[in-house]
C-alpha cells in the first residue's frame, strides 16, 4: 500500500513538473516571438538554430525557414567576422556566462545595420546553447561619430578665434607701448578682434543653447514687438563689412509675439548661412509676409544652391554639407533655429534650385 501511494505521489510529482515546465516554456515563447528585438538561438558553431520575427525583420527576410540552420557568419561582413570568434571564445571556450559587443551585420539586400549584440549561455539537452538578443544601434552608431566629428570640429572652430585674438591683442598692446597714437593699423587691429569676439561669441551660444535643448531647459520669454527692428539690428555685423547688401521686403512693420532674443537668433543663423555658405551671393533678401494665421520671413541668396538630398538634412544636428565642411561652424545654427521655432509654434524648413539660390524660411503664430 505504502509502495503505492509512494508512487501515485511521484507520478503526480512528475505531472507537476511537467506542467510547469509547459508553462515554462509557453512564457518563454511567448517573449521570444514577440519580442520588439531581434532574438536568435545559436549553437557553439554559431549556427543558427531558432529566430523570432523581429530578427527576420531586421535582416530583411520573408520567414525563418530562410535563415535558420545557416550560420551567423552569412550575415556579417569579412571584417567583422572577428567580432563572432570573439564571442564565440568568450562564451564557449572561456565559458564567460554572458558578453556583449557591438558590430555589423548585413540585411539581404547588402544594406550593413550596426547592432548591439548581448548573449548568455544555457544548457539543453546535454549541448550549451547561446541565446542572443540584437538590438539595430545604427542611428546611434551613426550619431556617435557625428559627436565625435563635432568634438574635433569644435575644438578646431574655438581654436582659431582664440588664437587671432591673442595675436591681436599682443599686437596693439604693442603699438600702444610705442606710441600711444590710433593709426590705420591699430583700426584694422581692433577690427579683426572684434570680429573674432563676435564669431567666438556665436560659438559659445551655440554650444549653450545645444546644451539646454538636450536638457529640455530651451525657455521662451515672449513680449510683443515689431519684427523690422530685430531685421535690422540682426544684420549690423554684415553690413558693417560693406561687401554684402541686405534688402528687407514685404511687411516688416507686422508686430510678433514672441521671444525677441532668440528670433533675433534665428535671423543671425540664417543671414550667416547665406554668407558663408552662398559667398558670391552679395544679395541677401529678408521677406515679410502673413500667411494663414502665420508670419512668414523668408532668407534668400542667389548662391548656388543646395542639392535635393541635402534639403531634408539640413537642420539636424551637426548636419554640414560637403560645401559646409570647407566652411567654419558647427553645423548646430539650423538645428538650434529648428528648436526655437518649433518652441514657438512655427516651422522651419528651406527650397533650393542648384544654379540659382536658396530661400531658408521660418513662420511664427500671427
């Protein structure tokens, strides 16, 4: 009798089990189709044993069938194939519980994703499998050089004020010890300095301004005001130059709500853009006009022009076209203008004919 009921308690122990390990391994299922991430299984020779939709998407397949039983390295370019031993080493051989690597596989029609790789080990059936999640990082691969182009770039732009500005100092102060007297190239002296005061100055705004956009800490101090004075005065430092000749049109005298300070931003970002980057353009066009419930102004140079491709990128963050990058800056003017008009309410955007100039544009609630 006792023998019996012994063995009715573990038959029913074994059913439990058994339950649960179902159970188990419905959840575990579960989490694996439907994962937003790409998950695979793999064998010690990484060949690839299970995936789940998500990574059929991320290589651009139509089903499983089609990558299951091939091996890892199908999908990853000959110079990353180093990337997989290591793994492979450190997870099988070094018997690492888990690792994690970045690098580069390939989707079927050659398109090359950077992924963020992280795999852990467990056992089935007597073998040790690799159970691996992907995740696509391209966007922050690609924004990851672009930050560290822009270190070099900034440190480079800082540099350079820094330095004619010192030298110029020197420079006076040494004339100044000589004879006390303003002559033509003392002028020409505090001229350069002065405009390398000012570059240096837009600089640091541009850094502090990238600074708080990522903060969320961008604030509005809006009053109303007429938007020809802030023309005007946004335009001094190019006129003073006398080589370029701004022309303002339509209806400048329209009042705004608005924050003075950072339109006048937004106008000094867009007239610097149209010299530096439309030179042979000694015409810059500021156009006024009301639109819909809206107020347009419209930045225009007869430069020449800025190809399709180019257009849509242009007010990203650290977005220099090829031109841009024979010109200074820090490709941060049209992303900080973009923030501070969207802060507004308004849009931002710009048309370009190659040949024939580009219009850079922004409107505001009337």
């Amino acid at each position: 009798m006792k023998t019996h009921q012994l063995l009715q308690n573990e038959i029913a122990a074994l059913k439990k089990e058994n339950r649960e390990y179902r159970e188990s391994h419905s959840r575990f299922e579960t989490v694996f189709e439907n994962s937003r991430l790409g998950n695979k299984i793999i064998s010690a020779e990484l060949k690839i044993l299970q995936v789940n939709p998500a990574m059929v998407t991320l290589l651009g397949y139509d089903n499983k069938e089609e990558i299951i039983g091939s091996k890892i390295f199908d999908y990853a370019p000959d110079y990353c194939h180093k990337d997989w031993k290591v793994l492979q080493e450190r997870l099988w051989q070094k018997a690492t519980p888990s690792f994690s690597l970045e690098t580069c596989l390939m989707k079927r029609d050659g398109t090359l994703i950077w992924c963020q790789v992280t795999s852990i080990l467990f056992p089935d059936h007597g073998e040790t499998l690799g159970y691996t999640i992907i995740e696509d990082v391209t966007e922050k691969y690609y924004l990851k050089l672009q930050k560290e182009g822009f270190i070099s770039i900034a440190s480079h732009e800082l540099k350079t004020p820094v330095t004619v500005l010192r030298a110029n100092t020197q420079l006076i102060e040494r004339k100044m010890k000589i004879g006390g007297l303003i002559t033509a190239d003392l002028v020409k002296f505090c001229t350069v300095t002065a405009k390398n005061v000012l570059k240096l100055n837009h600089l640091v705004d541009d850094l502090l301004n990238s600074t708080r956009i990522d903060r969320g800490e961008l604030e509005l101090h809006k009053t109303i005001f007429i938007l020809a004075d802030v023309i005007k005065g946004c335009c001094t430092h190019i006129r003073l130059e006398g080589k370029y000749k701004i022309t303002n049109t339509g209806e400048n005298l329209v009042q705004v709500y608005a924050d003075q300070f950072k339109i006048d931003q937004v106008l000094v970002n867009l007239v610097n853009n149209a010299v530096k980057y439309a030179p042979e353009s000694l015409e810059i066009i500021i156009n006024v006009e009301k639109i819909k419930g809206f107020i347009k102004v419209t930045v225009s140079d007869r430069g020449e022009g800025i190809e399709p491709e180019h257009i849509a990128k242009l007010f990203d963050r650290y977005y220099r076209t090829n031109s841009a990058n024979r010109a200074s800056g820090l490709g941060l003017g049209l992303y900080i203008s973009k923030e501070i008009v969207t802060k507004h309410g308004g849009d931002i955007g710009a048309d370009s004919v190659v040949g024939k100039g580009s219009n850079f544009w922004f409107t505001l609630p009337d």
